[in-house]
C-alpha cells in the first residue's frame, strides 16, 4: 500500500478498503467538473470528537481575528474564526493527522497539498443570517487554479440550512467580492470584476447543488466555486470546520488592500508570484 494510500487511511478510520478507494476517481471527476463534491463518512467519531472540542475551545476563547458575521438583531449569531491552528491543539491534530491533506492533492491533482489557513464557521440556533453567496478566492492574496477547500460539520446539517454551490461556477469569472453583512465592495474597486448573479431571485435558473450531512462527511469544494447557504433552524446548532488547502500551482499575490484573512508581514517574505513556501503554510502531502 503507498503513501497516498495510507495518509488517507487515517482520514477513514484505518479501514483498510477505503484507504485505496477515497477519493473515488468518480468523486474526482465531480470535484473537477462541478467543483464541489461531497464525501460520506470520511471521518471516524474520534476525528469528529477532535474537531468539535476545538471548535468548542475557539468558540470559548476567539481569536483577535474572530469576526460576528450577524446583525445585532438576529435571534442567533453566526461566529467566524480564522487561523488559529498554532495555537488551537485540536485543530493542529487535525489537520496533521485526519489524511485530508492526500485526499485534497487527489482532488486538485496535484503532486503536494499545503495549509493556506483553518476557518472556524458556527451557526447558533435560530440564526437567520445567510451567507451570501460569493466564491472564496477573491478575498485572498493567492493565485493559481489547484486548490480545495473542506466544509467539514460536527453537527448534522440539513438539507435547507446546507452549504449551496453552483455548479460549474469555478471555470468561469472572478466575481466582486462583498461584505456579508452590508454588501459593499472593500477588496476590489466597485465595478472592477463582474457583478455576482442574484441567485436566489431565480434559483431555477442555476445548477444549484448541496448534500444534507452527519457528522464524518464533509464537502470539498473549490475556492472560486460560487457557494452560499441559509442560516439555521431554531433549535438546531450548525457548528463547521473548513480547511482551505494549496496546490502545485497556487502563488502568492499580495493585493493592495486588506485581504480575508489577513497575512501580516506576509509580502516582506514572499514577492509576488512566488510559490507559497512559508512556516505559515506548512506541507500536508507528501507527509514529512
């Protein structure tokens, strides 16, 4: 059994069958097409339990960095956190020992797949505050087309309050980028890049897809995949981990203006263009 196989081993609980059948090369395929993809059962109770004590420690304790993503009058609130896998043991377990770092290099295709950051996403109960649909890349200070991000719930998740992709959205233009809250253009000059569509005016006339979800699977997703999602049933908790993962071709591309997450002091080590070999971006595959 190879390397690749064996670090995705780990992602699936150590059962020897899934190691070599995890990413399908249908689920490649999908993830290539489509460019999002969803993966049943990839986590075993041990990784989940992992996962959801640092989401629980981060929620307790955020980062400078945390950000509340709802109004002030929702009934809920929707929290964000970002960067925080140095200082969050939980989350530098996980991403160093789940296996996810060979599935996303099979999924990108990609010869390595490295850290570009953790994103902590929780949902109280009751919060009614979307996401609005938007697609990731833009808001960063990276470029190149190898790259996957993992949508990973420790929550069950149902199909109406579901991460949303548009199909097909990846291969096509860069879209402006909004504030989630007030929907103003802070990254690129206001009219710079093509309008986002109002998908939700008329639903019918997209490719939408989204999968319900348990605990143990997750979705993979690309970064320039148009993606959104509603907020969350009373009574329920929407508690989400992503993992935002870099391949062979991804560069760095400082921008002029303040990037989401920010990277301070970032564009005094790496000039523009060059690859993304940085301690803040550890390798993930080939494991060292």
């Amino acid at each position: 059994m190879d390397g690749l196989a064996r670090e995705i081993g780990h992602a699936a609980g150590g059962d020897a069958q899934r190691m070599t059948t995890i990413p399908t090369d249908q689920h490649i395929t999908d993830f290539q097409r489509d460019g999002a993809v969803c993966l049943r059962g990839i986590l075993g109770s041990g990784m989940i339990a992992l996962l959801r004590a640092g989401i629980d420690a981060n929620l307790r304790a955020p980062s400078p960095r945390a950000k509340i993503a709802s109004s002030s009058g929702d009934p809920g609130l929707f929290v964000e956190d970002f960067c925080n896998w140095r200082e969050n043991p939980a989350y530098r377990d996980f991403i160093f020992t789940s296996g996810l770092g060979a599935i996303a290099a099979r999924l990108m295709q990609s010869k390595t797949a490295r850290l570009y950051h953790d994103h902590m996403l929780t949902k109280e109960p009751g919060t009614v505050q979307r996401t609005p649909w938007h697609q990731d890349q833009p808001y960063y200070n990276i470029d190149g087309a190898m790259n996957v991000s993992f949508w990973i719930p420790v929550d069950p998740v149902s199909r109406s309050s579901t991460l949303e992709f548009v199909a097909g959205s990846h291969r096509g233009p860069w879209l402006m980028p909004r504030t989630f809250r007030d929907n103003q253009a802070k990254w690129f000059p206001e009219g710079s890049l093509a309008d986002l569509p109002d998908v939700e005016a008329d639903r019918t006339a997209h490719n939408i897809i989204g999968w319900a979800l348990e605990p143990g699977d997750l979705v993979a997703f690309h970064m320039l995949t148009l993606h959104g999602s509603a907020g969350v049933e009373p009574g329920t908790r929407r508690r989400v981990f992503s993992l935002r993962v870099l391949g062979d071709d991804i560069t760095h591309a400082p921008r002029r203006w303040t990037t989401s997450p920010e990277f301070p002091g970032l564009a005094d080590d790496l000039p523009p263009g060059a690859a993304m070999d940085h301690p803040l971006f550890p390798v993930l595959w080939p494991a060292g």
